[in-house]
C-alpha cells in the first residue's frame, strides 16, 4: 500500500478522534468538573464457547475496522452455530485498535465498561452501530450514540463517560491486547489465530479448513477462494486506520 493511500485512509478517523475528543471535552466544560463514578468494566479476555473445546480462535479486530464488522454479523453466526454451539471451537475476541489510542480506544473501552456479562452483547451493538459511530465522530457528536448503547446495557452518561475518560487501567489492558497481538505479528485486522497459527488470508473457506485440520479432518481451502479484506494495522510512522464511515454492508450471497 503506497504511504497516499494510508494517509487516505488516516485522515477520516483521525479527524473523527479530534471530533470526538472535542465533544467529550465540551461536555465536562458545560457540566463543571467532572466526577469519576462507580464502574466494572472488564479487563483481559471474555471466551465465547466450551472452555473445553479442542480448537481456541482467537480474532483481533477494531470496532472501528468494516471488515471485522463484517466478518462478526455474517460469518461469526456461521461459525457458531456449526463449531461454538457444537463444543468444537471457543472464540476469544482481542481488541487491535488500528488508529494508536483514537476512537478505537474510545469504543472498545466503552464496550468493556458494562463488565464482563455484558461485553459480547454490547461488542455485537458497536458493529451494528459503526456507521453512525463513525459518522457521529467525524462530526463531533459521537458521544450521543455511545450514550445510547450504554443507556441500552444499563450504563450512565456518567458510566460511560468514566470508562471513557477515567480509568487508566483500561485503557492499559486494551493497548496490552494490541501490543500483545504486534508481537504476535498482527498487521492487519481482522487477524485469526486457529490454535495459534494464523490463517493467512481468513476467507469463511480458509478459517473453516484451518478448524477442521485442527480438529483432525484436514480438507483444503476452496479452490480460487478470494482474500478476505483487511485493515491494515498501524506502523511506527503512519498507523493506518479504517476509511470513513460506510453504510453497513449487506450478508454476502
């Protein structure tokens, strides 16, 4: 990818988290200074499955990323119905945020901040809700949307704020996810591990062989099977960041 097209991609969601930052600074002028309240968010990971399964799938994804928005509404359900719900696989979601501490950081601190009950149902709301997250951050008024979703899960404005704002803790653990997943050489999102081998390119064909083969019934990828697209994590100089925001894309045919 030539550095015109990354700073193409940067400049939507960098403009967003500037929006954004604006927005939640304006609040705390209008309402005084702010006071931190009672939250549990939930730090580190929440698997989804048999914690005995024989195969662990581990995502990294941004919930700013279109295609893992993509790859959780239409082909996770695939997959949990034909492996999760079956016993076969448990799926571990890691947060990768692909714009170095902006809005990604933002969303996933605000999806975690509803605690460890709540976190698959409220990362599930932040896919449905990407478009307008991203379009609400682009204008500056993110912070109405992300006070929907928690008013949805039982949070505050004040809740979210503080998640938002006021626990570094959280913070850390997200950035830990991501540096966890550099070192793991994560480059792009969504990136998939099948037992700690990634699958180079996770088409719905190439994840479901790399399970099988790991459940023992190895079966080759389909034939021709086309890239799943990516958004290419963040390099030292110029972090790459999803595009602006899309209308969320229909179910492939």
């Amino acid at each position: 990818m030539s550095a015109h097209a990354i700073r193409h991609l940067i400049t939507p969601v960098f403009a967003a988290t500037l929006a954004l930052a604006a927005a939640c600074s304006d609040q705390k002028a209008q309402t005084g200074a702010f006071t931190p309240v009672a939250v549990t968010p939930v730090l580190g990971d929440v698997p989804i499955g048999n914690a005995d399964a024989p195969v662990t799938m581990i995502e990294y994804a941004a919930l700013t990323c279109t295609h893992c928005r993509d790859f959780w509404k239409w082909e996770l359900p695939k997959l949990k119905t034909q492996y999760l719900d079956t016993g076969k696989v448990r799926l571990i979601y890691r947060d990768y945020p692909i714009d170095n501490g902006g809005v990604g950081l933002l969303f996933a601190s605000v999806a975690r901040c509803g605690g460890e009950a709540k976190y698959v149902d409220m990362v599930d709301e932040f896919f449905t809700r990407q478009y307008d997250l991203l379009k609400g951050a682009q204008e500056g008024n993110a912070l109405p949307v992300l006070n929907q979703i928690g008013q949805k899960f039982g949070l505050s404005p004040e809740q979210v704020m503080t998640c938002i704002d006021h626990q570094p803790e959280l913070k850390a653990s997200i950035l830990k996810s991501q540096a966890d997943g550099t070192a793991k050489g994560v480059r792009a999102t969504p990136t998939i591990f099948i037992n700690d081998e990634v699958v180079a390119d996770p088409t719905w064909e190439n994840v479901v062989a790399a399970i099988e083969k790991k459940l023992g019934n190895p079966a080759p990828a389909t034939a021709g099977a086309t890239p799943a697209p990516t958004t290419p994590a963040p390099t030292p100089t110029a972090p790459a960041a999803p595009a602006g925001a899309t209308p969320p894309a229909t179910p492939p045919s």
